[in-house]
C-alpha cells in the first residue's frame, strides 16, 4: 500500500467514528475477557449471550451484550471486515446517528423477534425448532446484515437489487444449512432492515422495478450458486444441521468419524459396512476434495453458464435440480419410513422432510420463468468436442486405474484380481458419499495404487468441469455465420443508412436477392416478417430486392413489413401498390460546417462549458476492452434507468448493454478527475464504399445523482468535434419511434392513431420529448416509414412490431403499462 493510498485509508476510518469505534471496542473487549481465541466461555454466555434461557432467567441486557462477543478468533476477524464493509458507507450515505440507530435497534429488536418467535414455532416439537430454542450464540452480524438492508435504500437500482439478493441469499443459505441461533437472527434482522429503510427513509428514489436481461441472468445464476454453495460451506464448517442438512449428502460428501469406523469394523459380519467407512476415510488429499464435491461444482459451472445466458447451462440446471427433487423426496419418504417403523413422530422432523424437496422445485419455477432470458448457443461441434473429450478422458482414467491398480495390486487389501478392479471402477468416479450405490471390497494401502484409487475420478470430474466452462465462453456469433458475413459485407459496401449497422444486432434473419448484390434483414413475429431498415448493397437493385423478398413471403405465408425505411424506399413500395406510414424521425447533423455559435447553440455552449468547469472530459471507449470500473459504472447507470421505467429495456431498433458488447461501436463517456462515469452515449458506424462517413447515436444514459445536468448535451456535442476532426460527414441522433415533425400535410386516419399512440406512450418512454431535445442540435429531419402490402394485416402488423420491441413484457408489465396509458392511479 502506497502512502497516499494509507492516508486516504485512515481519512475515511476518521470519517467513520462509529464503526471504527466499534471494532475498536469488539477486540478490547475480546481481549478483556480472554475471549478472542475460543470465545465466551459456558459461565460467561450464560450473562452475556442472547437465548431463550438467558431472557427467561432474566438477563434483560443479553440482546445488546450479545452483540459486543463473537465465538471464534475466525469470528472476530470476518465480523470487524463487515462492520468496515457496510459500516463505512453507511456513515456516509445514512450518516453517524442513523448508522448507530439502526444497529441498536437491530441488535436488540432482532434479537427479541428471533428469540420470541424460534420459542413460540418450538411449541410445534419439531426438532430443529426445539433446539434453536434452547440453545444461545454472541454475534452482532445480525446487525450488520439489517444496516446493510438499510443502506440499499441509498444505493443505485443495479447496487440495490443486488446487494438485497447477496444479503437475502447469503443469509438464507446460511439459516437453512447452518441452522444456528444466530443464522435465523440474521434472516429476522435482513427482513427488518427492509421495514426500518422504509421508515426512515422512505421509499428509493428510483423504485427495484424491471431487471434488464443482463441483469435477470446475473440474479438467476446467483440463486443457483446459492443452492450449490450451501452444502459446501457446511461441509467445511462441520455445523449444519439446518432444516437441509441432509442435502449436503447429494452434493458433497461429508467425512466419516473414527467412531462411526469403529463401530463398524468391531463386527465380523459388519465387513462391507466397515470397508465403506473406511473408504470414504482414505482420500483426504486435493483429489478426493474435487470428487467430494463435484456434484456442487457442477451445478456451480452451471450458474457461470446461466450468468452467460447459455441454453445448454439452463438445461443442465433444469436436470440437475429435477434429480435432485426426487433424489430428496425419495429420500424423504425413506425416512418417514424409518422413523415410523421405529415409532418415531415424523411431525417433529416435518422442516426436515419437506424442506429439501421444496427448495429445487422453487428453483424448477424459476428457471422455467425465466427461459427466455437464456437463448446463447455454443458453436457447431461445441458439445460434440466436449462429448469426445469426456469419453476420451474416461477411457484414459479407467484404463490407468486397470492397469496400475493391477500392476501395483499387492497395495490393495485384500488383494483383487482384474475382475474385481473393473467392479470398483464405477466407484472411483462417484463422490464417496455415493460409495454405498457399488459394493466396496478391496481398499489401499498405500503405493501408487492409492494414487490411482484416488485421483481417478477427480481427473475426470476437473475434465468434465474445464470442459463446461469451456463452451460457455464460446458462442455462437449469428444463426447463420455465412448469411451474417454477406450481410454485412453488404452493409459495408453499400449501405448509406442511418439504421444499417442494426442489421448486425441478433434476432435478424437475412433474405438475398438471387445475385446477391442485396439483402433484407428481417424478423418473424406472428406470421409478420418485420424488416430492420431497408435493403443493404446496391440501390440500384431495391425495388427489384422488395419485390423479391415479397415474393419470399408470400411462399412462406408471411406478410412483409419494411419498417423505418427512408423516404425514397416508401415511394418504391408505394409503386408496388403498397401503403405506408410513417413511424419515426431520424435527426441528421451536417458536420461539414458544424460551428456552435450563435443564439440558436446556446444550450450546447452551456454545457460544454459546464463541463470544463467542473472536470468533466469526454473519452472514447471499446466497451468490451474497457477496464472493469468503467464498464461496471456504465452497467450500475443503464440498470437505474430501467428500474427507474418500471418497464423492460426495448429492442428492436433501440439498442441496450448487449449491443455496447461489439467492438466495431464507439462509446463516449464523461467522466470526471475520479473516473466517475456521468453519462454514456453509444455510436453505430455508418458506411459508404466501405469506409465510415457517419456514426449513428444508439445508447443514451445517464447518472441519476450526477449533479451534472447537461451531460447529455455535452457527450453529444463532443462526439460531434471528435469525428468532424476524423473526417465524418454527418452524425445521425437516431429516429424517434412514434414522434414526427409536423409538416402541416394532412395525415391519415392511421397517422392519427400512431400519433396518439406516440402521446399516450410519452410518460412512459418520452419519445416526443427526445425529439424535442434533438432538436437541440439542429438538425435535418428525415421522416422514416413502414411500408405493407395489405392494410386487413395491420393489427399482426402492430403485435409483431410490439413483440419485436418489447420481447421480454411479462403479463404484469404489460398491466403497469396500460394502467400508465390510462392514467390510472
């Protein structure tokens, strides 16, 4: 650590009093009592530990010192990590008294609402129940959970959102496989949070409405690792006994006592019980750690693949927690069995039998839900490779373990001869917990064939797991790789438009003329195939490209609709005896003889002199090579702006995060002396004869706490002088969906309705007033059409183009978004 980075770190410790304060206190006190190594001991937990016993006896202040031990040195540390991680901003954002209010009232209230309520669900006799309620724990990371809650009423939409499911699944996973006193405190203290944000705070400025796609696949994949790092963790911390404790035996394989190898293996006739003990003793290296929990691992590479946006990773995640429903329900009934054979009420364990089937079917439903979301397949031969790989290691592995095993057979006792090694081979790649499935004769005792006994399955589970991640960083570019590259070569060549480079974007299909000087992009929705845009590559082929793509309609039984199409492609599809209509308005900016002088700029000299005056700089970036804190910015902001719409982002010819994710868009972000990103604006290139001579704005965001009101101005304004001094002719601010200058002509009854429809939609999407702010710039207005060849098609028409936009509305969307058009409170 440098020294400014040290002096800087104990500024904003001096700024912090009362965490500081506390973890100054936590340790003196730990130190005091001689705790901090093992904790409080049995006489001093009984005065200063939160339990039922400890209220019951009176000790009225338990709630409070409850919070001033912890039980571990391990304890200590990770505790006094928290209070700076939550305690810090907490300070800054909600401030000191607030801070120390919430963890007070956390603590304390908490710990009552824990404690009174574990005692009155014990009343049930289940058994879990019965023990938290008799039992005590020291910790204030209760607390610490319920500020953290709190403070995601000061954060952004994305900060929010993901901090409160980290929390709530952190703690959660915690409860239902840890199980302890102190696990349930914090889901209590996690829902009070929420209930104390709301009351001193208020509810967020910007509402948790609609998840982006990015984002609804980063919260998916963390739900699915939760249920994956659950059993992990209590394997590792040998303390769970949570309403799923038995579900860490179908993830990971917990170690066998020596007593429970004793009392197999003092009976003669217990044998093949006692060389399955002692086999799931034997690995104890980083071999038998990987197969332990390979079960975990795999469904952990899954969320990697689901956080991707995979198909085949959704699939796998879909299977795995089907077999794991029943896996646990049969489990389940087993049990039931038993304890009703023995005469054992299966009401006192009913958390225990029902809770680890209901968790999978929980996350069944959701990831049915969400299947949409998941559309990214690998490459052709993607999962053939990793078929042929996985085949291939296992011949590997098995032939390995059958040669040496036998080669080095005198190390196994008793001594097995090839028959017995080809039995046991099913074993070596089975997780020791599911040894029982084969029947274990032989075991070693050391040589190489321990080696092989051991690490012959962990190879192939590391193949199994490498090779996943493997094909989930690859994907495949388009639907049609060679349709793709013509298309675009066409585009590059010969296109001209504003909107071209949205031919690129995934979802489109490619239609070609027969000799392929030209091509439509288009998509299928409701038997309308949509186009984006007019035809790419030789004008002078046009007309003849919409009467062929016509053509390719018709024997497809579909009706074509060319959408956001210049004004010279309307009067072509009006010869043909089509109607048109227009849809939009693109604003071109001449940069010829672009000078920002004069009365009519004044706005835009505003801004840009704003900007200099507070530090703010424009800078060009390659989002997918730009570095993490400026992307992970630019994420936090367009998540705001959608949670701010209570709408899912809109596609189509309206560009979101996946269309920044290409290296041929330009981004221009302002960002002050601190790299703090105020605004991003996104740039498509326009070609003609295969150079670019225009960019195309796509993307628009800003900060919501930016101070900087004019950013907008300013980015575009920038981009404006950047590329006029590369050599750009003209800079296109987009067309406007459903807004459009009025020219005084006389409008159809259809116009009519797509102008209202344009003003019913403002308060929601403020399509009209982004015209408006375009006009800023003064620019040169060029209508856009949608051009089709049968008026009775219209209402497919109008839910195709609804679909194309809005392909993620869910049902409870598209009520908000009638009740915002009808003005209903």
């Amino acid at each position: 650590m440098t020294r400014d980075s040290a002096l800087r770190l104990l500024g904003l410790l001096r700024r912090s009093p009362v965490s500081t304060g506390f973890v100054l206190v936590l340790w003196v006190v730990g130190a005091a009592t001689g705790t901090l190594l093992t904790g409080p001991s049995d006489n001093l937990n009984e005065y200063v530990a939160i339990g039922a016993g400890q209220l019951a006896e009176g000790y009225w202040w338990t709630p409070l010192s409850s919070a001033f031990w912890c039980s571990t040195l391990p304890s200590y540390i990770v505790v006094s990590l928290l209070v700076l991680a939550i305690g810090v901003p907490s300070e800054r954002l909600l401030g000191r008294r607030m801070t120390g209010l919430v963890l007070v009232l956390g603590q304390v209230v908490g710990s009552l609402l824990t404690v009174g309520v574990v005692a009155l669900l014990a009343r049930t006799g289940d058994y879990w129940l019965v023990s938290l309620s008799e039992t005590y724990d020291v910790g204030p990371s209760p607390a610490l959970v319920g500020l953290g809650v709190v403070l995601t009423y000061k954060l952004s939409a994305l900060w929010r959102r993901r901090l409160r499911l980290f929390l709530f699944t952190g703690v959660l996973v915690l409860a239902l496989y840890s199980g302890t006193l102190l696990d349930v405190m914090r889901v209590v203290d996690a829902l009070l949070g929420l209930a104390l944000g709301r009351v001193l705070i208020g509810r967020s400025t910007a509402t948790v409405g609609a998840s982006s796609r990015s984002e609804t696949k980063v919260l998916v994949a963390l739900v699915v690792a939760a249920t994956a790092f659950g059993p992990i963790l209590t394997l590792f911390s040998k303390s769970g006994y949570g309403p799923l404790q038995f579900m860490q035996y179908m993830f990971a394989s917990p170690g066998v006592g020596p007593d429970e190898v004793q009392n197999s293996c003092n009976d003669p006739a217990l044998a093949a019980q006692c060389r399955l003990a002692r086999s799931q003793t034997l690995g104890t290296g980083f071999g038998s750690a990987i197969t332990s929990i390979g079960p975990a691992l795999l469904l952990l590479a899954a969320a990697e693949g689901l956080r991707r946006g995979r198909r085949f990773a959704w699939w796998l995640a879909l299977v795995f927690n089907l077999v794991l429903a029943v896996a646990c329900a049969l489990f389940s009934l087993s049990w039931a069995e038993e304890s009703a054979a023995a005469g054992e009420p299966t009401s006192n364990e009913l958390l225990l039998l029902v809770a680890p089937v209901v968790v999978p079917c929980l996350v069944i439903g959701l990831l049915l839900a969400t299947r949409r979301f998941f559309t990214v397949t690998a490459p052709r031969a993607t999962y053939l490779r990793l078929g042929l790989g996985l085949v291939a290691t296992a011949v590997l592995t098995a032939g390995g373990y059958l040669l040496i095993g036998y080669w080095d057979r005198a190390h196994f006792e008793p001594v097995p001869d090839l028959g017995g090694l080809l039995g046991d081979l099913p074993s070596r790649y089975l997780p020791p917990a599911y040894a029982f499935l084969n029947s274990v004769d032989f075991l070693p005792t050391g040589g190489i064939a321990l080696v092989v006994w051991e690490f012959c399955g962990a190879v192939f589970w590391v193949v199994l797991l490498i090779g996943l991640l493997i094909s989930f960083w690859r994907s495949r570019t388009a639907v049609d790789d060679e349709a793709t590259a013509r298309a675009r070569a066409l585009m590059v060549a010969n296109s001209g438009s504003s909107l071209a480079y949205m031919t690129t974007w995934p979802g489109n299909h490619y239609w070609f003329t027969e000799d392929g000087r030209s091509a439509l992009a288009y998509r299928v929705a409701a038997t309308v195939a949509l186009t984006t845009g007019g035809p790419l590559g030789d004008p002078a082929v046009h007309s003849e490209a919409v009467r062929g793509f016509e053509e390719f309609c018709r024997r497809n039984g579909w009706t074509p609709c060319l959408y956001s199409v210049t004004e010279r492609l309307r009067d072509t599809a009006v010869d043909l005896g089509w109607k048109a209509v227009q849809v939009a308005e693109d604003t071109v900016v001449p940069l010829a003889e672009l000078e920002f002088t004069g009365k009519k700029w004044q706005d835009i000299r505003t801004a840009l002199n704003k900007a200099g005056k507070a530090g703010i700089r424009a800078e060009w970036v390659n989002y997918p090579r730009a570095p993490l804190s400026i992307t992970d910015q630019v994420r936090a902001i367009s998540e705001e702006w959608v949670a701010d719409k209570g709408m899912p982002e809109m596609g189509f010819t309206l560009g979101g995060m996946d269309e920044l994710n290409d290296p041929d868009v330009r981004c221009l972000v302002a960002v002050d002396e601190q790299w703090t990103v105020h605004g991003i604006t996104s740039w498509l290139p326009v070609y003609r004869d295969g150079q670019v001579v225009g960019w195309t704005l796509d993307f628009m965001r800003r900060r919501g706490s930016s101070t900087f009101k004019g950013v907008m101005e300013f980015l575009i304004a920038s981009a404006a002088q950047l590329v006029k001094e590369e050599g750009a002719e003209f800079l296109s601010l987009s067309g406007a969906p459903l807004a459009r200058l009025d020219r005084g002509e006389q409008v159809t009854a259809l116009q009519r309705i797509l102008d209202v429809t344009g003003k019913a939609l403002e308060p929601v999407y403020g399509f009209r007033s982004l015209l408006s702010f375009k006009a800023k710039f003064q620019p040169e207005y060029l209508p856009l059409y949608m051009a089709y060849p049968d008026p009775s098609a219209l209402p497919a028409i109008g839910n195709a183009i609804g679909r194309a936009y809005l392909p993620d509305l869910t049902a409870r969307q598209g009520l908000r978004l009638a009740r915002k058009l009808v003005r209903l409170p």
